[in-house]
C-alpha cells in the first residue's frame, strides 16, 4: 500500500491560484498523510482511486492540513462508476470540510435515474442544500450548475476568499473554464472556514492534480497591537478587567512567560475578537486567564484558533460562564444587562391593569385542567398599586393564563417586554408565551425573586416553540419575534421552561407590564453558542465544580512537580475536568489521550475530589496534535502565586519544545497462549526541530520484570511511532504493561 499510494501526484502549479497564496503544508502522498471517513483508498499510477458503497458520505482528509478562513482546494475528477442501486443519488469531488454536518461541496453528481450535473452545495447543521434554505439562505452569483459526460475528466476548484465561498470547473487541463459561482459569506448562518478535502459517496471515482492552497501572510496587524517574538514562541493571551479578572496575575504571568522565552501580547476585549488576529499564523500558543469572563464572540474565535492548531491553556472557568457583550463602549456580563434594563420604564401598556380589567376573555392552557389555578388583579403590587396575580394549587406539566387578542402588544419601534414581578418563595420562574398571529409561538424564561424587580425580555430571549401549527414555515435559524404581530401573551409555568420550578403550590405577581425600546442593540444575551465543541472545556457539561475548601493534593504526571503543586494556598472553588480515554493501548485510533496533572480534593482521605489540572492531547481532525491544558483555579490569590505562575509556563514550555505520549501499550488486551504480541508507542513531538528522546517498555508479572525494550530514536516534528513484537511464556498470566 506505501508504494502504491506513493504514486498519487500532486500539482506544484495551482491553474486558478489567488495571488499571495502557497501550497499548504503537510499535505504529502505518504498512506499516513490522509485520514479515510468510510472510504477505501488506493492509487494508479497518477491517480488516487477512492470507493465509497453507501447512501451516507465519505471523506478523505489530509491528516496534517489546518483549518483556514482562507483556503482553497482542488482536483481533477473522473467519476468511474456507480455503486449504489437504482435509488438513491451519488456523487465525488472536492469540499471545505468543518466536520460531517457542516461543510461545502463541489462534485459530479448522478441522480437515480442517471442524470448528470455539478452541484455547489453547502451542508450547514445538517441542512442539505443549506445555501438555498428558508432561513439560511445565501445570496449567490453565477451558477456551477453543468450536465457532465461520463468517463470525463473535470478539474473542480473550491475556495474561501474575500468573505465570499467560490467554485470554479474548467476542464481536465484547466485551460476551458466551465461555470462559476459564488455565494456572499457575510450574513447569516453559514459554513465559513474549513479544511480541504475530498468527498464521495456511492461512487468509484478517481482523483489526480489535487492542490490546497492558503494565503502566505495573515492579514494586517490591527493598529495598536505589536506582535511579539520569543526564542521558544509567541505567546497570546486576553488581557481585559472584566469581572473577576487580576490584572496584577496577567502581568505576572506575562512576566514568567517572557522569562522563559516566549513573546507575550496581550489582547484587549475588542481585539481578541477581529478577524485574523487571532490567528495561528501569528501565534502559536493561546492563554485565557479567568476563562469564565470573556466576550461572548471570542469563543468561536478561541476555537477557530485551536482548529488552525493553535495550543490552548485555559486558567479558572467554567469556560465562557459569564460571557460579556460591548454595549455603548462598556463590557456588560449578564447581570449588567439586566441592570440596564431595569432601569427602564413602561413605554407603551397593551391593557392597563386596574381593578376593572377585564379578564373575562383571558384562558387557562394547562395539562391538567383537574388542578385549581386562578388569575385575579388585586392591590398587592408595588406601593399598594394594582397587578395581575397568577395562583396554581398543584402545578405539573404545564399551566398559565392566556390573553384575548390585543390590538398591539409592542408600542411602535419596541423590541422589549418589560414589566415589574416577583414570585412566593417556591416559584423562581415565570415563562411568557407571545403567540403572533399566524399562530407562532414564541416562549422565554423569566428570573424571579421573591422582591418585586423590573424584568426586560428581548425579542432574542423568545424561542420558537416547535410544536406551533407554523412549525414547516417558521422557526428556522434567522427567525425571530416579530413584535409588529404579537397578538396574545400567555403567563404562567411550564416544566420546559421554568426547570426550577417543581410541582405543588405556586403564585406569581405581575405589574406594569407593557414594552419599550430595548437600550440594547443587537443581538446580546443568551447562552454562548459555539460552531463546535472544546473538548474537555465547551459546552459547561464537560466540566463540574468542586466547592470548597480544597487543596490541590495529588500530581498523575511528574512534569510540572510536585514541589509547585504543594505551595498552592487553598481553594474556594475548583473546576474540574471529566476524564475521558488515557491513551491506553497501541494502533487503537483513539480520538485523544487524557492526562490528568493534579487532583483537588477537601482533605487528604476525602472521597470528593475532582481533577482540577488536565491535558488533553488530541489525535483526530479537525484538531489533531492540538493540546488544551486546564488550570481550574477560581481563585486571584493562587494566580498571582509563583508556584502557579510556574506550573503555567512548565505547561508552554512542553508545548513548543517537549514531547508526549500519544498512546502506548499492547494492540488488545487479551492473548491466546502462544500468540505473539504487538505493543509500541505513539509520540507526539512539540519540538520545532528533530529532537532526541529515551523510551523504556517494560513488562511485568507481578514485580517481577519478564521482557522490556528500550529505545533512544530520533523524534521528528509531529507524530512518529515505536513498535515492537513479545513472545510471552506459554503458560497463561495477567502481566502489566509500563
């Protein structure tokens, strides 16, 4: 398979090349340099020759190549023959690749009754045909669109450029351009950076003059921000006063990071998030100190930095847990917004709530309509004036009150509900249903307290409901509340909503209750979504707290030392990471290694502890031979502490000039008598050159050493392999490997 696949050509000359771009590194013809997703590869002469049997997709991806925000991909493509049945559509060509539900294609396309054309489609979400899609929609120019000729050859070209997705077919030598087309990136939901690759499914196809490319530079340096070098690395990091974070720690930090030899530039709020700034091309190492504040846009930007293989050291969290949104100039986290919207008065009232508000055309919704449950408008509101009072005797599933038709629930230009409410001391939450009115319905979650508070809901806060009769027409990504077709509003509770409130007797007070121009423009608030995952990091769930008092106590991994680990002070509170697989095992494809570097734990023989420093080396796209490193100190006292300081810059250091074990052990976990064993390890090098290292196998029965291996190879940059055969004693044992 090395010699054939040996054979696959790639083209130096890239026919359709922007200017300033360059062949992107990594990609080589060697069978390790791709990573086949449900396919089978091999090569003839010039070409690679992929097979791909089922109605799901298939892909090959170069192992070493990055995501980019600007990149191209391209090929020549002879689709061979269908693999599929009758039905069904089958396809081959070439894709920017996120991951399997989000990526754009370019290929030769046969539908079921052997119709041929060349489709430009974007996956995004698992939307199929996304660029086209109510809700997602793109604006394009131009069309791909071609009827292909079987057992011809079409060169196929993607790119991202210019905030803009392009593909181009021109024939087999490039010279004859076929269609074009593009679609403008700028607005809405979209796929926007990705890695090349090839796509394919229920085909044969072969593949020949494959090129990615990206640009040779990054983009300009923003005035302001001087980029600095080190002899081991630049270094970046966020550097803001958002609540909870200690400039002093950051300068501290910033100075034992210098100390060791890095360049540190430090990142304002605003910065971290431009375009192409935080970028591997002028960083290679990214730390987040207080990680849990930290502008809500950041955290694509901190993923995509990890996806163009950029390290990550993360320092207290949970991660993006009280995200911050700029609004006129000021960094506000949630609790600052809601202050703004307190602050607010009632601009336009749909019904005045006074004594003789008529509730007669006001309906119960509810689950059990057995419950007792009443709306009534007494003076128990603030300063003795009049409010809407909602009682429930035994809540469960569902229950509220709905409004008759309202001629305009929203003033005219508002985008906000406001209104002054409190709960009785079992009822922390109130959920609001605004149904327009062609019957979509619209619900948010409002936080009480048993004091009365004012309370702003934007349009944003309002979810589409997917069980509302619009549920084919709306609802889709870009879809919101309209306020100009707001027609009844819906108070009470509902377990969907309103989690943390449980069954039994509740009573909610509302009043003043109307709409306003919402202070905030935009779309801010909500939960922090990211285009992907942050293993061991984002979403929250892959982490827990651990309260305290507790102490950082035991060390699994020798590098950084115990010393250090022992001068931390106490904590009030921790996050810790799960653990997933620990690289156990050889040729196992395992996605990560898990390293966990220290527990935490309340006392010494305490049952409750958590690991509250971890690494994770990962091994698969769109991160391979990316490390995220976690500190989860909450606490100012230990940052600023040198022991810490330390264990940080330890942390960089093995980054860019260390090495580690990606997995090693045996092939399986049980042999027959007899049978011969294959063991070995993978490594991973950080070095930026050839290094040496020392590696030791040892096998034991018990204490007792039965056959070991020892090995001092020569460590490229990247990934490289040690493997070995034992031929263990006849009789049968448990041995352990080390």
């Amino acid at each position: 398979m090395r010699r054939l696949l040996l054979a696959l050509s790639l083209s130096l000359g890239c026919l359709h090349a922007q200017e300033n771009w360059q062949s992107m590194p990594g990609i080589q013809q060697t069978p390790a340099s791709w990573r086949a997703h449900g396919v089978s590869l091999a090569a003839e002469g010039e070409q690679l020759v992929i097979a791909h049997g089922s109605n799901a997709n298939g892909f090959a991806l170069p192992r070493a190549a990055r995501f980019r925000r600007e990149l191209s991909v391209e090929a020549v493509v002879t689709m061979r023959k269908r693999l599929l049945g009758k039905s069904g559509w089958n396809f081959a060509g070439v894709t920017l690749f996120q991951d399997g539900a989000n990526f754009w294609m370019l290929g030769l396309v046969e539908g079921p009754e052997a119709k041929h054309s060349i489709d430009f489609i974007e996956c995004h979400a698992g939307t199929w045909q996304a660029q086209s899609a109510a809700g997602k929609a793109l604006k394009g120019e131009g069309s791909a669109s071609y009827g292909w000729q079987a057992g011809t050859a079409y060169h196929l070209r993607l790119a991202f450029h210019g905030g803009k997705v392009h593909a181009t077919v021109s024939d087999a030598s490039g010279k004859k351009q076929l269609p074009h087309a593009t679609y403008d990136l700028a607005k809405g939901p979209a796929v926007r950076a990705g890695m090349p690759g090839l796509i394919i499914r229920g085909s044969e196809a072969a593949f020949a003059n494959l090129q990615a490319q990206s640009p040779t530079q990054a983009a300009n340096t923003p005035p302001g921000v001087k980029i600095m070098d080190g002899k081991l690395g630049r270094v970046v990091f966020f550097d803001e006063p958002l609540k909870g974070t200690d400039l002093q720690a950051n300068r501290l930090l910033a100075g034992v990071l210098e100390s060791s030899g890095f360049g540190v530039t430090r990142l304002s709020a605003g910065q971290i998030t431009q375009p192409g700034l935080l970028s591997t091309s002028h960083f290679h190492i990214l730390v987040v100190p207080n990680c849990a504040s930290l502008p809500v846009a950041a955290g694509d930007a901190v993923l995509q930095f990890a996806r163009e293989g950029g390290h990550l050291i993360f320092i207290g969290g949970p991660f993006l847990d009280n995200p911050t949104w700029q609004v006129g100039g000021e960094w506000l986290d949630s609790a600052g917004l809601a202050k703004l919207k307190q602050a607010l008065t009632t601009a336009h009232h749909p019904f005045g709530i006074t004594p003789d508000l008529d509730l007669s055309g006001w309906r119960r919704n509810c689950k059990n309509p057995e419950t007792k449950a009443s709306l009534r408008v007494p003076k128990e509101g603030p300063g003795g004036t009049t409010c809407i009072r909602l009682d429930f005797a035994q809540f469960e599933g569902w229950d509220g009150f709905l409004s008759r038709d309202l001629p305009r629930l929203f003033g005219e230009g508002h985008d906000l509900l406001t209104f002054v409410g409190k709960g009785d001391a079992r009822t922390s939450q109130l959920a609001i249903e605004i149904q327009e009115k062609d019957g979509s319905r619209w619900i948010a979650t409002a936080e009480l307290t048993t004091d009365w508070q004012r309370l702003g809901l934007a349009i944003q806060d309002f979810h589409y409901w997917p069980d509302s009769p619009t549920k084919k027409t709306r609802g889709q990504a870009t879809d919101h509340l309209i306020p100009s077709q707001a027609a009844r509003i819906n108070l009470g509770l509902a377990s969907t909503h309103t989690p943390a409130v449980g069954g039994g007797a509740h009573t909610i007070w509302v009043a003043d209750l109307g709409s306003a121009k919402n202070p905030v423009d935009g779309e801010v608030g909500g939960s922090p979504q990211l285009s992907g995952t942050i293993p061991t990091i984002f979403p929250r769930y892959k982490v827990h707290p651990l309260a305290g008092p507790v102490k950082a106590r035991r060390t699994l991994l020798l590098q950084p030392p115990l010393d250090s680990l022992r001068k931390l002070p106490p904590q009030r509170q921790v996050t810790c990471g799960i653990p997933r697989t620990l690289g156990t095992g050889f040729d196992r494809d395992h996605k990560w290694r898990f390293v966990p570097l220290a527990v935490a734990s309340q006392t010494a023989d305490s049952p409750t502890s958590g690991i509250c420093e971890w690494l994770v080396l990962n091994q698969d796209i769109p991160l391979d031979g990316v490390a995220i490193a976690a500190f989860g100190y909450n606490d100012p006292e230990t940052w600023r502490s040198p022991a810490f300081l330390n264990r940080v810059s330890a942390t960089a250091k093995l980054l860019r000039q260390g090495a580690m074990l990606e997995e090693a052990g045996t092939e399986h976990f049980a042999y027959w008598p007899g049978e011969k064993v294959r063991l070995g390890v993978r490594l991973r090098s950080f070095a930026q050159t050839a290094s040496k290292g020392d590696v030791k196998i040892v096998v034991r029965d018990g204490a007792r050493t039965v056959w070991q291996a020892q090995s001092s190879p020569s460590l490229p940059p990247g990934r490289s392999e040690l493997e070995f055969v034992w031929e263990p004693p006849p009789k049968p044992a448990v041995y352990t490997f080390e």
